[in-house]
C-alpha cells in the first residue's frame, strides 16, 4: 500500500507535468500580426489614457484632464 503523502506527491508531480506540457504552444506566421500589434506594445498612448484616466478617478477632485490643484480631497 502506499501511504497518503506518497500519493500526494505523485499526484502533485502529474499536475505539474500536465501544466507545464500545456504551456508549449508554438505560433503560427500567420498568429504572430496579432502579438506584434501596437495596441500589444507597453507605453502605448491608449495605455497612457488609461492611466491618465484611472489616476483621475483615484484622486476624486481631480479634473479628467486638468492639472492636479489640491489634495484630492476637495480642499484648497
């Protein structure tokens, strides 16, 4: 009989085999126009709107696209 930690740690062993075989997925040419698109880029603008606009909800006082003027709590 194999005792229960035995089992654990096959069972622990398969799911790591499962999960890192599923991993290796190739692109095909005709895939890899979507990875390079520029929307897929990091500092992009539309990235940059966003955190501009994110960065404006969090401050609460702040205007969508004005400069900061207080504190962010309503008081001058």
């Amino acid at each position: 009989m194999i005792s229960l930690k035995k089992h654990i740690k096959l069972l622990l062993i398969v799911l790591g085999l499962i999960i890192t075989s599923s991993c290796k997925t190739a692109l095909k040419p005709y895939e890899r126009i979507y990875v390079n698109d520029p929307e897929m880029q990091m500092g992009t603008t539309i990235c940059n709107n966003f955190e501009h606009y994110v960065q404006s909800i969090r401050e609460g006082a702040t205007s969508i696209g004005g400069t900061k003027g207080s504190g962010g709590c309503g008081c001058n």
